[in-house]
C-alpha cells in the first residue's frame, strides 16, 4: 500500500504486523529503487513494516513517484511469494558483537536476572544463544532495535530513563535489544557494554535494516583490550 | 595572519548559534537526522541578499543574545526574529545588508518577536561538511559538531566585496506576532481518530509550550480525548503531527527522530513549519487541514522565487528572469 504522508515523503505499508522476514523483503526493495538511480528519489527510511521514501518535490509529484516506484514494488513481492526465487535476504549479512556483561557494564543486569528467575549467568547464556534481526534503524545515530530476545529474559524499559547512558551499553526493552552507539538518555535495561563502535562519522553506521547480529561473551581483560572503558 | 583568515570574532554566541544550511539529504536511514535551517523564509532571504547560492551555510542565532566584531571590513546579512540590533552602539535595522568596517562591533539583543535570526556572509559561512551538510544537529552529540561558543571565527568562503545595500521588500519581511494556522496534510491514519477529536483539532486554539526545540514543538490546549494506541515505529518527515497518549499535539521540526511511533493526523506543510519555527511560547496556533497538491505548489512557487529572481538595479526589489 502506497500512502501520502507529506509534500516530499510517500510510504510503503508492507504488512500490518511485525514479522522476522520483513526486513529482508524491505532491504530487497530499496536495493530495486537505488538501482534505478531516479534524481528525484532522496532518502529511503526502512522501520519494522514500511519503508518512508522521500522524494525532491520540485521534480515529481505524489502520484508520479507512486507510479515509478508500484513496478519495482511489484517484482519484490513477486520474488517474495515465490517459493522457486532465491529468497530475497541471499544477500544477509551477520555482525557478531561483543559484550562483557558484567554489572560494573550492565547496571541493570542483577534486577533484571532477579526479576526474570535466572542467574545473571543464565541471562548471559540467554542473550547470546540466538541471533537477532536488525528491525529498523533510528533514536540516534547508529541505533539498531534488534529482536527479538527470549520471553524469558523479556523486560520492560525502566520506569524513569537515566539521564544518561553509556556509549557501547547493550540494553533490552520488552523483546528488543539494541547497543546505544553513542551516550545519551535511555530507558533500556542495560546489561552489558560493546566495545564495538557502532557509528562512524566516515564509515557511517555498521548495523543496516535487514542484518542479523549475533553477541558473544567476553571477558573483563578482552572487553579492555577491544578498547572499551571502565 | 594572512587577510584571508580573518572574519568575524563572536564574543557572544547567545542561547544557542548553530550553522545551518538547508540540511542532511539521504542520511536518515542511518538514524541521522535532517537537522538544516528551520525557518527557510529568513534563511532564504539572508542568503539572497548576498546573492550566495541558495542553501549556503547561516548561522542561525536562537532567541539573539549575539554580540561579534569584525576583523575585517565585510558586508554580512541578517534577517529574521525582531531584536535590538547595533553596530557600535548604534542602532540599526535588519532584514538588509550591513556594512562593516573592520574593528565594528555587532550586538543583536534578546529577541522580542520572533525565534531565530539569520546572519550570511558572502558566499556562505566557512565550515566543516558531514554527511553532505554543514548544519549541526545538537542533540545528536558529534564531536566538534555543536553549536557554537564565544571566541569562534566565522570565516566567509569567498572574498568578494558586496558593495551594494540591499533590503527585503517590506512585504515580505513576515510579522510574527500574529496568530498561525497551520495547514495540516492529512495522512492515512487520519481515520483512526474520531471525527470529534478531529473536530477539536481543527477548532481549538493551541499554545506554544516551554517544550519547544529543534526536535520539535509541543502544544498546550483541549487534549484530544480518543487518542488511537501507538502504531508500528515508522519513517518520519519534518511537520509530522505526533498525538502521544495526553492528547496535546507535538510538531515535529528539523532535528526530529528519524523513527517513531505515536498516532499521527497528518504533517503540517513545510512552508508553514518555517513560519512555526519563529514563534514564541505563549502564542497561539490553529490547524486547518489542507490538499498535498496545493501543499507541493505552494512549495515549489517558494523554491522557484529564491532560484529564479534577481535584484532589481535600485537593490528594494527583485524581478523574475
């Protein structure tokens, strides 16, 4: 479904629910629209089920650029529905991440495991034992909501946000988990940091919708060795 | 020092002065935002005065509180919200040229009516380019890409004189005092609001709250009282209206989130979003709903008047060509 939504922006619903295949099929459909290289065609902004697609006004018009964009929309879905076509995510990429998790990293991650009827061990051993998808990029710079995580290390954001949170925290809120790139405010359950950095003013984010990450313990000395701060 | 590195040396930067141009393009998806100069109306003009190419780096002074010198002679521009401007104690007008000598001082007092002023120098303001843009998100915390302090030197790009005083036809230097009615695009989630709230919406008056930034404006007035349950987090655009679960709208500005998910009556057009940018806690705000073609018109007449005028020889006016 193609919809209006400003002067310059029109969006694509692709379903009315969160789903692990989603962020494939949109990364396919940009990859269709990039490659028609349009002057007009400005940003492309992937979430869980739409993609926001910008466009210059001064060369196009709502319906015009609905026009140009149904046919690659069309041959995505085809691809999608098909069961012979190679799946569209052929060209999926994991990123494993490391985190020390610890509660000199992870000041929530005691709370958390109490709350949940684990051992912090048992949380660990839970965060890392599947990958997760890279839903949609947003909030900051960099920053990936990834999910979803086991129900059984599922939790809520904290009641009050801390005012600030540090770069590299690996955090989770309900069935997502995300690395906060750089410091700022946030609400996640933080239990862990990684010492990767996630944004880069000339390589620009490593994390894109449609890539799956995987995060794998380290300790102490490996975390200060990778570079990150105590 | 050679002359070419001397500029203008702010010894004030008041509340918050950040350069801006016309903004990121392409760079959301990366969860960057679009930052860029809010109010395009005065930024636009501060440049045309100059003759700079359109989108040429400002510095865009919030609320004034602004005092530099000169360290050369130079003719600069500045338009935009209503202060006590000076040049060595003296007053003096904007939305025009200002001649300076070298050694003269510029103070730009608290502003009184309006926002955000403008100041160009010829060429456009020398400085770092990221991301395709020299604008300056703050919220987003890039190392050296804040706003700026005391005892910065704005650089000019290029050297040439302008020796001809220029003013902005005086209908078209907006009064920012008067009551706003923003046109509203609707979207396609418009259904999920009742046709009450709706109705409330397009018939009540709203007040500019304190919460009020580059991120966005919050507004203050009959809540809306049926506001729909969150939506999947989705693109946003500038202008985009967010009802979160108070029921008060929230316009969303230049330095927006790229991704949100609260219930959205539609996207203010742009043109508007510049004249919200200069307006003031306390002043009131009126939605109306309007057509996306009429929106994109309106719009482009905008952006072909800055591209496709120029002066007339008696510098009050400009001509199309």
């Amino acid at each position: 479904m193609i919809s209006p939504v400003s002067e310059d922006a029109l969006l694509v619903t692709l379903a009315d629910a969160i789903h692990t295949e989603l962020p494939q099929q949109i990364r396919a459909i940009c990859q269709q629209l990039e490659a028609r290289n349009w002057p007009w065609l400005q940003d492309l902004i992937p979430s869980y089920t739409t993609l926001l697609i910008v466009y210059d006004p001064d060369q196009i018009d709502f319906r015009q650029a609905a026009a140009a964009i149904r046919p690659a929309l069309a041959k995505c879905t085809e691809l999608s529905t098909s069961t012979t076509a190679p799946a569209p995510g052929s060209d999926e990429r994991t990123i494993d991440l490391p985190v020390y998790y610890s509660e000199e990293t992870g000041p929530d991650l005691k709370a958390l495991a109490v709350a949940c009827g684990l051992s912090m061990e048992a949380v660990i051993t839970t965060h890392t034992a599947r990958s997760y998808q890279v839903f949609a990029m947003g909030f900051a710079p960099g920053f990936a909501f990834m999910g979803e995580v086991d129900t059984a290390i599922a939790h809520p954001r904290r009641e009050t946000p801390r005012q600030k949170v540090r770069r590299g925290s690996v955090g989770i809120a309900n069935r997502q988990t995300a690395v906060y790139p750089v410091s700022s405010p946030g609400g996640w359950q933080i239990i862990g940091n990684c010492p990767t950095r996630l944004f880069d003013r000339e390589k620009l984010s490593l994390l894109s919708t449609g890539d799956r990450v995987r995060f794998y313990s380290v300790s102490r000395q490996q975390y200060l060795d990778l570079g990150g701060e105590l | 020092m050679s002359s070419h590195q001397k500029g203008l040396w702010v010894t004030h930067a008041g509340v918050s002065s950040s350069i801006q141009d016309s903004g990121r393009c392409g760079f959301r998806r990366q969860g960057l935002a679009v930052g860029g100069a809010m109010d395009l109306h005065a930024f636009n003009w501060a440049n045309k005065l100059l003759d700079n190419p359109p989108g040429s780096a400002c510095l865009e002074i919030m609320l004034g509180g602004f005092q530099a010198t000169a360290e050369r002679d130079m003719t600069l521009a500045l338009t935009g919200a209503y202060a006590e401007i000076t040049l060595n104690g003296v007053q003096v007008c904007h939305w025009q040229t200002l001649t300076l000598r070298a050694g003269d001082r510029l103070a730009i007092g608290h502003s009184q009516s309006g926002r955000i002023l403008y100041l160009a120098l010829p060429g456009g303001i020398d400085s770092p380019m990221w991301f395709g843009s020299q604008s300056v998100v703050p919220r987003e915390r890039m190392e050296g890409l804040g706003p700026i302090g005391a005892n910065t030197r704005l650089l000019t790009r290029t050297l040439s004189e302008h020796a001809s005083d220029r003013k902005v036809p005086a209908s078209s230097r907006p009064d920012y005092q008067t009551e706003l009615t923003l046109r509203v695009i609707p979207g396609y989630q418009i259904d999920r609001f009742s046709k009450d709230d709706l109705l409330r919406l397009t018939t009540s008056v709203y007040e500019l709250t304190q919460q009020s930034d580059r991120m966005g404006f919050r507004l203050g007035g009959p809540a809306l009282t049926d506001v729909p349950s969150g939506i999947i987090s989705e693109g946003l655009t500038i202008g985009a209206v967010q009802i979160p679960g108070d029921g008060q709208p929230i316009v969303l500005l230049n330095d927006c989130q790229t991704i949100g998910g609260y219930p959205k009556p539609g996207v203010v057009a742009s043109l508007d979003c510049h004249r919200l940018s200069q307006r003031l806690p306390g002043q009131t705000i009126r939605f109306e709903f309007t057509d996306i073609a009429d929106a994109q018109n309106e719009r482009r007449l905008f952006n072909r008047y800055f591209r496709h005028t120029r002066w007339v020889r008696s510098a009050t006016g400009l001509v199309w060509v």
